[in-house]
C-alpha cells in the first residue's frame, strides 16, 4: 500500500510537470535542427540554444515540482492522503530526478546521433560534449537539494542563481587548465585523455555526493516540506 501511494505521487508529477519536459526537448529539437544547417554561425548558435534548453528544464523542473506545490498550498491535500513524510519525499526526489534524466538521457543521445550519424560535428568533440552535458545535471542536482532540504523559496532560487551563473565560469576555467581539450576536439577520433577522466569523474562525484546528501538530509525530517 505504502509502495503504491509512493509510485502514485510520482506518477502524478510526471503527469502535472510533463509540459515542462516537452517545452524542453522541443527547444533543443529546434537547436538541433539549426545546427544540423551546417557552418559555423548554425552550429554555435544551434550548439548555445541546446545548452540552453537542458539549463531550462534544470532549472524549472525543481521549482515547478517542488517549490510550486508548497506555493499554490497544495499541502494540505498531500497530507490527507495515507503518505508519511518520508515517502512524501522519497516521491519528491524520484520525479523530479527521474523527469530530469529521461530528458537529459534524450537529448544526450539525440547530440551522440548529430555526431556520430549525422557528421554534423566531428567525433573529436565527445569527449567535451559530456563534460559540458555535465554541468546542468550537477545544476538540477544543486538546485534540487536545495529545494527539497532547504524548505523554502529562498533556498532555491539562491542555489539557482548561484548555479546559472557558475557556467561561464566553469567554462573559463576548463579551457584555462585543460586547453588540450580544444586541442583534440575538432578531430575525426575521440580522445580520452586523463584529463577527461578526471574531469567526468569529478563531475560524477558531485552528482552522487549531492543526490546522496539530498536522501540523507531528507530522510531526517519527520514533516513535509
């Protein structure tokens, strides 16, 4: 019973957040699409719009889920049904988290199917594609947490902000202590350097540390969010 009341809140949400999901794979279809034209000013602006729409659904999916339900005091409802806290928040967790990487899963396939099917841009650029795919999945993760941990507005909005504007930064950065990466990017092989598998390991480690604390925090609490 408890199992299905858990599978039943997330099923809502993809149900009331899908919208979101298919405004976002649309932009990037359309970033693709432009990209897909050839030429340098179709591909950076293709590319840009496509990193674009992936920070998009990072960033509404856990203010649409988590944040909106606490605004429109849709609660009280949640409450009246037989779901403790902790399964309250378990389904929280799974659906956003779940609705975040079946479309970021999506769209990284989609940009692996440019690449390797359609010679679009060359295999040289995987290695930085990943990287790059990267940094949303650690933003939503950020954000995310914060929302579910945080109880407030304020703390996602702060951790939103705060995530949206570390990518050029981050971008910065990469190409400051990593510049083989350009080196090899625009080549017909991918190149595995250690320096990417530092950098994607690092990457991967801030996304289980995050959804990691996420669970542990959230399993504390003894009321809703």
């Amino acid at each position: 019973m408890k199992a299905n009341v858990t599978a039943s809140l997330v099923v809502k949400d993809f149900q009331l957040n899908s919208l979101v999901t298919i405004l976002t794979i649309a932009g990037a279809a359309i970033a693709l699409a432009i990209l897909s034209i050839g030429g340098e000013t179709p591909i950076v602006i293709g590319t840009v719009f496509f990193f674009l729409a992936i920070i998009f659904g990072a960033c509404f999916i856990p203010m649409q889920n988590i944040v909106n339900e606490q605004k429109k005091q849709t609660l009280p409802f949640i409450m009246s049904l037989p779901v403790s806290s902790a399964q309250y928040g378990v389904a929280k967790f799974l659906s956003s988290v779940g609705m975040f990487l079946a479309m970021w899963l999506i769209l990284l396939g989609a940009g692996l199917y440019m690449i390797l099917v359609r010679h679009v841009l060359p295999v040289g650029v995987i290695p930085m594609d990943l990287i790059l795919m990267n940094w949303p999945l650690i933003g939503f993760c950020l954000t995310t947490g914060a929302a579910l941990v945080g109880e407030s507005e304020g703390w996602a909005t702060a951790a939103l902000a705060t995530t949206n504007s570390c990518y050029g930064l981050a971008y910065y950065i990469l190409l400051r202590h990593a510049p083989s990466l350009t080196k090899t990017w625009g080549g017909p092989v991918a190149v595995w350097s250690p320096a990417v598998f530092k950098i994607l390991s690092g990457e991967l480690g801030i996304i289980l540390l995050t959804l990691g604390l996420t669970v542990f925090l959230q399993s504390r609490k003894r009321s809703f969010i």
